[in-house]
C-alpha cells in the first residue's frame, strides 16, 4: 500500500517501487544513492522504512529510460 505523507504526494515503500520497475528489492536498495527517498525510523534502532515519493521515482525512470512493468490486475 502506497503512502500520502501530508495529502501532498504519494509515496512507495521499498516492495511497491521494485515491483513497479519490475526488479529486486535488492537491486532497488543498490540504485537506492541515485533515487531521492525518506528513511523514517520504525521500531528501534536497526530498523527503518524507506519511502520514495512518487515524483523522484518518476525522474529516476525519465533519467535511466527505464518504465515501470504494467500491472496485471
């Protein structure tokens, strides 16, 4: 489920904006340092959700020509 942080822009958790470009969530955290994203601390010190917002994914795929796999319902 994406996330609107406030009523702005919807944003994507890791799993959403992998399986939007139709990769790993490893290989999205490797791409992670070219891609503008929020890290909010969630549940102790280790652990940390990481949202990309909606207008930053979209640069990311304009800027390396990638697009993103078509749903299939």
């Amino acid at each position: 489920m994406s996330v609107t942080i406030g009523g702005v822009e919807r944003h994507f958790r890791m799993g959403e904006a992998a399986k939007l470009l139709g990769v790993s969530r490893g290989t999205l955290y490797r791409w992670l340092p070219q891609i503008v994203h929020r890290r909010i601390p969630a549940g102790g010190l280790t652990k940390e959700i990481v949202l990309i917002a909606e207008s930053s994914l979209a640069e990311f795929l304009t800027r390396y020509e990638r697009r993103p796999e078509a749903s299939h319902g």
